[in-house]
C-alpha cells in the first residue's frame, strides 16, 4: 500500500507506518484511503439478524462491531496519546497504546497494525471471487474509519464551551484544543488588525481575509485532505455514504475544499428557522452589457470566440445609494419577520468596492446579520467572475463582550466561477443580443480558470454553507465530489438566467443533490434579462408571478417551489425552517444531529416612492415595465 505521507518524526515517516498517528482525521485519512482505492468500501452491509447467510465478498457490519468502534472512539475522545508520545522514540506510544496502560486504545493500535504492518505489502487492489471472504484488514480498515468519524463527532463545528456543554462526560475531547487553538487565533489577530483597507476608519467589522482551513489532516494535501461533514448521503453505494462526521476529499491539485469554522464563544444560533433577503439585483441589464472581442476561432459552422460583460448597472447608481436602497429593503422585509439572517445577490451583481461597502455596513444596520453572498466581478487582483460569502461572527477575540452585539468579525470567501458561460445561437436570439454578438458564432464568457474551489462556511449550530456560479451547479466535476462528500445544508446557486422554472436545468440539477446527499439547493438570477426578453417579445410575462427570480428545492418535496418577485416589487424574504432528521450510514451508523433546511414561505418586498428614490438602481427597463401596468 502507498504511503499517505503524514508529518515526518526526526525526519523520517514512522516506521513503515508501525506507529498509528494521534489524531481522528490522520487515522481517517489512511484507513479512507486504503478503503476507498482497494474498492472495500462497496462491499460493505448492515447485519440483518432475518437475512438468510451465504459466503460472499462482504464485510457485515453488525451491532457488536459498531459498539466496539464506538467505545474505542469515546476513550480516543478522553485518553490523550500525546502524553505518551516522543517524537525521539515513537516507539514509546507504540507500547503504551499496546500495553496495559494504553488498554482503552489498544483495539485501535491492534486494527492499526493489522492494516499498516501486516498488509502493508500486500497491493490495495486485487480481485476477489465474489464467493470467497474478504481479506481480513478489509474489516480493520472499516473498524479504524467508524472509530475516527466516531471521534470526530462535532469537531469544525463549535469551539470549547460548546463542546464542554455536550459531552456526556463534561469534558472535551483532547484534540479539539489544539485546533480551537488555531481558529482562536485567527479570530483574535483579525480583531486586533482589521484587513479591509477601511474598515477601521469607518468602524466597521474587522474582516478575515485568508485562506479557509483546507484539511483537518496532516496528512500530504497532495494524496488526500480530511474536512467536516454536514449530511450523510441516503441513497447509494460510497464512502462518502459510511461517515456521518469527517468527509474525504481528493487531492487538492484535483479540487480544493475551504473550511470557515465558527468561533463565536457563546452558543451559536439554533436551527429554528432563516430568513433570507433576496435581491434580484440588476433590474436592467442592457445589450450594451455584451462585449464581443476581436477575432473568432474555427470555421464555418463551428466558430466561437470571446465575450466580455460590462456591469453597465453599476456605473449609473453610486454605492452609497445602493447600500441605503439595501438597508431600506432590509427594513421592509423585516415588517412580518423578526431578523434578516442572510441577505443574497445574483451572479455578477456587485463589483468588489460596492462588496465592500456592503460588508462594512450592513453587519452595523444588522445586529442579527449572518451572511451576505454575491456574485463579484474582482477579487482584488484581477477581473473575473466571483462568488463572495462573508459570515459575521460575534467577535471572541480581547474587549469584545456578550452585550455588544456590533463586535463582528467578518471571515470572507471568495473563488472564482469553474466553468465559462457559453452562449449559443438560441441564447443570443432569446436575449436580444444579436445587434452585438453574432448568432453564427458560439459566445464564450472571456475569464481566466485559474483554480478548482468551493469553500463551506459553519453557521448556525449544525449547518453549512456553500456557493456556487451558474455551470457550476450542472458540471459533474470534481468540485461536485467536495460537496457532496461534505453535504451542504444549503448551497446557493447564482446565476444570471431566464426565469427559475420547474421545467428548466436548474431544477433537474437541484434535484440531484437534493437527493444525495439531501441538500437544499437555491438558485438565485437577477431579473435584467427577464425583463429583456419582456420587453423584445421573446417571452412575455403573462402575469406578475411570472417573475420566477428563484427556485429552492430540498429533501422533503419531489416538485421544486418557483419563487416570483413581480416588477412591483424589488426583492423576496423567503423564510426557511430547520428540520432535525436522522441520517444513516452504510453500516447501519444513524446521527441524529443532522439538520434538513425546508421551505416554510416567501412575500415580495416591496419599497414605497421607489422610483424616485432609486431610479437609477431599478434602470430604464424595469422602470419601463413597471409603467405597463397603470396599477404600479
């Protein structure tokens, strides 16, 4: 079997892995590792005590075997095998976790060594009759996988006083210091050193802009990384289907998976219900937006070349005036609801100084704020396509207290789009385009794919979020494999696109991760060119509610809900309920600490004297459908 290459001792990877490491998600690295690549993982099953027995190619896992993991787990959580370890002489752990001391751990260092000593010469794939009974470190693999997810329950996911208060012992699990230790830190230099080049002057919340923790594991990023998990998946055959806490995810040359923790030192909101604030933001996107660029590649039939998208919107409202038209919809949705949780714009919507202002501002305006996700055309060092997500925090870093809830930090995310916006000849004609970029020759969006991310933040007390750009949401690629290994509680899809109907590609993409791994999928486009294709007759909204700015599917409901936002009105609150559920594991493992996210409502909010205060914001052409209508 190939080395997972975890940190060298004296200089030297331990011998011929004799010593297991100390941390769950190391331990889960290589046994995932050995499993997934020796094809293990898919002979796994359940005990069934009513199934008839027949030898076959199969590791059953029964009741017994779960409870052995789990003990070993809950002492690995109390017995630190750090004090016990040198990196001088390893060999010091070895016998102890071997010996009569080491007794709680010693099944771990006896499966350790069954699959790392005695096979590890042995090649990690061979091929079986599917009569003849597996090898036996199949099974010692499997048992080091369930007693490391084990012991990793709720780690990434709350800091000491969390954990403290729901160990069943009063005590947290040993390796979490050390990591809290970390994300502390962070927080605390963030506080004392805001990053955002204004933030201080305007006193607003210091923001964290740096890389998001990328593996859990010091195992080589370049073999695998090791994050957190949100949902388990319920329906196939993988390994990502045999973990309930700890996720395995590829190589990062292959895809990398960015994880924001949460830090707050007091308990982090419930799952009670969201409120989210929708902003179809722009109204009016111009042909004049389409910037065809020189030259052309291919022949005949088959040409394509370049296009640019100039955000024409911005330049007409000055930032100050959007972030008050923002503030003021805020205070609208707010009239039925209690808080604005989380406020969403569509791909492309914002440049990255009206993204900062908007970060800087709204966390002041909002106490409750927990997010603001963007699609943004820069990242600070270049043009492009972005998704931008800012978590808002109570600050646990010095002089901050449990009454001030305007002590925010802010820990930002931003990657760029995986896949250009191609527009076909039926695209160019349906959005009018064809004054400006030529319907015989295929129009590819001109950005730079320059990395493969998706980044997952921790809010509430169980669930994540993840964002993705357009194509992202309909391309099986690698970054698929990172969210669905992880399981998003909700994953924000932003896009500019025609209406979000139940007929169109994204419900049929929704609809596959709704169903593994149970996420709920939210697509979000601006209404400019829906009105556009109003307004040019290429399809006529019938009706205010044809104005279908989103659609939200999860795991509860097989027809996905439209969410309209008629011209009348400038955004929608859509309310979300947090449903306890039980996932379950391959080997019969259920978690009874997951959340599913569920659609509970959404109203059109809607501003008074709209038009003569944010003319400019709404544009001529959703101005000019709005005056269809003598009633608006």
């Amino acid at each position: 079997m190939p080395y997972i290459a975890f940190p060298k001792l004296d200089g030297r990877y331990p011998a011929a892995y004799e010593t297991p490491p100390v941390l769950p998600p190391d331990i889960f690295a290589a046994a995932g590792y050995a499993l997934q690549y020796s094809g293990a993982y898919h002979h796994v099953i359940a005990h069934v005590a009513s199934r008839p027995a027949r030898p076959a190619l199969q590791v059953e896992v029964t009741p017994e075997f779960i409870a052995e993991a789990r003990a070993t787990a809950a002492a690995w959580r109390l017995f630190n095998p750090l004090e016990h370890y040198s990196s001088k002489k390893p060999k010091i752990f070895a016998d102890w976790i071997g010996g009569r001391d080491g007794e709680p751990l010693r099944r771990l260092h006896q499966a350790w060594t069954a699959v790392w000593k005695h096979a590890g010469a042995v090649p990690i794939f061979s091929e079986y009759k599917s009569s003849t009974p597996p090898p036996p470190w199949w099974s010692e693999a499997l048992f080091l996988f369930i007693a490391a997810d084990e012991a990793a329950r709720n780690m990434g996911f709350a800091e000491y006083s969390q954990i403290e208060q729901a160990s069943p012992t009063g005590q947290q699990p040993w390796f979490f210091a050390p990591v809290n230790e970390i994300f502390f830190d962070i927080a605390r230099r963030a506080t004392e050193k805001p990053s955002t080049k204004s933030s201080a002057a305007r006193g607003g919340a210091p923001f964290l802009q740096h890389s998001p923790i990328s593996s859990f594991s010091g195992a080589s990023q370049d073999v695998v990384c090791v994050l957190p998990k949100a949902r388990t998946a319920a329906v196939g055959c993988t390994l990502r289907s045999l973990s309930h806490h700890l996720a395995l995810l590829p190589p990062r040359s292959i895809a990398r998976a960015g994880w924001l923790p949460y830090l707050l030192s007091e308990a982090p909101p419930d799952e009670r219900h969201m409120n989210l604030l929708l902003i179809p933001f722009p109204y009016t996107i111009p042909a004049s937006a389409f910037q065809p660029q020189p030259g052309y590649a291919g022949e005949g039939a088959k040409r394509w070349g370049f296009f640019n998208l100039e955000q024409t919107w911005l330049k007409r409202v000055s930032t100050a005036t959007l972030v008050d038209f923002v503030k003021q919809l805020a205070a609208a949705a707010k009239t039925e609801a209690d808080v604005v949780h989380g406020i969403v714009f569509p791909e492309l919507a914002l440049d990255e100084d009206t993204w900062d202002q908007l970060c800087e501002s709204l966390p002041q305006a909002l106490p409750d704020l927990e997010f603001i996700i963007a699609g943004v055309s820069g990242d600070g060092s270049r043009h492009g396509n972005f998704v931008s997500v800012a978590a808002f925090q109570r600050s646990a870093g010095p002089g901050s207290t449990g009454d001030d809830r305007s002590q925010k930090i802010g820990f930002l995310s931003k990657r760029e789009k995986h896949h250009r916006w191609t527009l076909d000849r039926d695209e160019v004609l349906s959005y009018g385009l064809e004054g400006r970029l030529s319907p015989s020759i295929l129009w590819s969006e001109d950005i730079d794919l320059l990395s493969r991310r998706v980044d997952f933040a921790v809010v509430r007390q169980s669930s994540v979020i993840s964002a993705m750009i357009c194509e992202d949401l309909a391309r099986v690629d690698p970054c698929q494999e990172l969210i669905r290994a992880i399981g998003s509680s909700i994953i924000f899809a932003l896009l500019m696109d025609a209406p979000q109907l139940k007929a169109r590609w994204p419900a049929r993409y929704a609809t596959v991760l709704a169903e593994d791994p149970g996420c709920a999928v939210l697509t979000l486009t601006s209404r400019g060119l829906m009105t556009r294709q109003h307004q040019i007759g290429k399809y006529r909204s019938k009706g205010p509610m044809d104005r279908v700015i989103a659609l939200w599917r999860d795991d509860d409901r097989t027809d996905p809900i439209e969410i309209s936002c008629p011209s009348e009105a400038q955004a929608v609150r859509l309310t979300l309920s947090g449903v306890p559920v039980v996932d379950r594991t391959l080997d019969g493992r259920e978690d009874r600490s997951a959340v599913a996210w569920r659609y509970a409502n959404h109203v059109s909010v809607r501003l008074d004297h709209v038009e003569e205060n944010f003319r400019d914001v709404l544009g001529e052409d959703d101005l000019a459908v709005r005056r269809e209508d003598p009633d608006k």
